[in-house]
C-alpha cells in the first residue's frame, strides 16, 4: 500500500529511516551501488520528498504502527 512520507528520523546506526503517514517507518538508505538515494544525505533533498509515496509493506501485511501518527491514532 501507498504511502506518504511525513517525516525522518535516524535509527540507532545512524541510517535515515522515513515516517509514513500510517503511523510506520521505512529505512531510506543510501547505500551505493545497491540503493542510491543521494537525497537522503541533504536537509533539503528530504524536505523534498516530504509527501511522496512509498510502498508500506508493514500495511500490507497489517503489522501494528511503529509511531503515533498526526491523526492521534495510539502504536501497539
């Protein structure tokens, strides 16, 4: 499912991980040549992606939120 990217963080190893609208997270890395996101590593290259959507394959398979989103709803 679909679904907008409404923040970031960075995970314990320092790897930059996107909020999604319903309330996961999803590791964005830049990681050459296998994953390359050179828009991660700028303030301004993520402020750029702010509502793009990404694939959430925790929704797909129902998995609880990992954060509480912008809508009030409570993470398990």
């Amino acid at each position: 499912m679909k679904q907008a990217i409404v923040g970031y963080h960075k995970d314990e190893e320092s790897h930059w991980v996107a909020r999604l609208k319903c309330g996961h997270n999803q590791h964005v890395r830049h990681n050459p040549p296998w994953m390359v996101r050179q828009w991660v590593t700028t303030p301004a290259g993520r402020e750029g992606k702010l509502g793009v959507l990404l694939n959430c394959v925790k929704c797909d398979q129902n998995a609880p939120m990992d954060w509480i989103t912008p809508a009030g709803n409570v993470s398990d």
